[in-house]
C-alpha cells in the first residue's frame, strides 16, 4: 500500500483579481476544488506553502513578478519543489492573463520543470509531454490564454474610460462638497463662490476652478 510520504505532492494555487472578490465564493470554490482533486488523485496536497495571490491581478504579470506564482516558480526552479509534483488551478487563467505568448512561456516553464499543472474547472493535465506531442493541449492552451488576455484588456479599457468621464465631469461640475475655506459650493453645485471676512464676495469661480 502506498504510503502518504511516496504520494506525489501537489500545491494549491489560488488567485483572484480584487481585494472585493474576497468577500465573495472565489478563494473557497478554488481552496476546496483543490482539496478534493488531491484526494481524489491520491495526491498529498502540501499546505506548508499559500500560494495565494489575493487581491492581485494577472493581466501584466504581477503575479509571477511581485506575488506567489513568482515564488512558486523560484521553488520549482531551485528543486525545492521535486519534479513530478502538481500545481492545482481553478483555470489556466490564474495562472497568467497576459499576453499568450508570454502566459504560455509561464505554463511552459512549469511543466519544464516537470511538474504539471491541473486545471480544476475540466480536470485536464497538462504536461511538458503533453504540450510537446499533443497538438490539442497546445492550442487548448493558447486559446484559454487568448481568451483571458482579450477579457483583460476589454475590463482594462472600460475603466480607463470610466475614470476619463469622470475627470471630464470633473472639469465642468464640482464632485463635492468639500472645498477650502475661502470658497463657497453654490446651492446649484454649478461651482463656488469665494468667501472673504465680509462674507461672499462678487469673484464667481467655474467649477473647474477659473475666475470669470
């Protein structure tokens, strides 16, 4: 009988974007789809490590520069993580959401290493073999991380806009009520009036701040 010390070892690695999804499903779905794909596969699931990137998103690489796929991979690399180990993702998304080319690098790297990597969402493995001699896992692959770079950069560009529409209403129409204490908010909110001693006084100020 196979003793738990000779079971493969695998790791959990949990990702998600914003510090709000904590509040969310997102770190038990991935935490415990984990669990069970460990025991299921007669694998020791090796909790001495968290690579957990909470809060912290993939789209450029963060995760693998500054957070703990980053040193994940420092682990594989030095031998401290043996080869023939598992690295368990909800999807290959977690793992990278940059561009494919340099995502699939990532997922390359790993299984170079001779660890693979399984996706939880399909239960799918994927190997240094497997992405060698299988076409379809390579092209499952680059198309995931096509998918998830596009998703990036749509979400990327929204919020780009958002913030530029609010600096332009910004420019025309005050966003409070705060203000120093020598200007004074009309009660239309169109823009301040300035204060001197003798209360307001005839310098009418835009809301972009301009005497007129």
């Amino acid at each position: 009988m196979t003793t738990l010390t000779n079971r493969p070892k695998a790791y959990s690695y949990v990702r998600f974007s914003t510090p709000e999804q904590m509040k969310g499903d997102s770190f038990r779905r991935q935490l415990e789809a984990g669990e069970r794909y460990a025991a299921t596969h007669g694998l020791d699931l090796d909790t001495s490590f968290n690579f957990h990137d909470l809060g912290m998103s993939a789209w450029q690489g963060r995760n693998k520069t500054d957070g703990m796929l980053g040193e994940f991979l420092s682990f594989v690399q030095s031998g401290d993580i043996a080869k023939g180990s598992y690295l368990l993702v909800e999807n290959l998304d977690r793992v990278s959401r940059e561009n494919a080319l340099d995502a699939l690098d990532t997922l390359k790297d790993i299984a170079r290493a001779g660890v693979a990597v399984v996706t939880l969402s399909d239960g799918k493995v994927y190997t240094h073999e497997s992405l060698r001699m299988n076409p379809m896992d390579l092209i499952l692959a680059v198309m995931t991380f096509m998918r998830a770079n596009e998703e990036s950069e749509v979400k990327a560009r929204r919020l780009r806009e958002a913030w530029g529409a609010k600096r332009r209403a910004a420019s025309t129409k005050p966003m409070s009520a705060i203000s120093p204490g020598w200007v004074r908010l009309r009660d239309d909110r169109s823009g301040f009036d300035a204060v001197n001693d003798h209360g307001i006084g005839t310098l009418y100020f835009r809301a972009k701040g301009t005497p007129v």
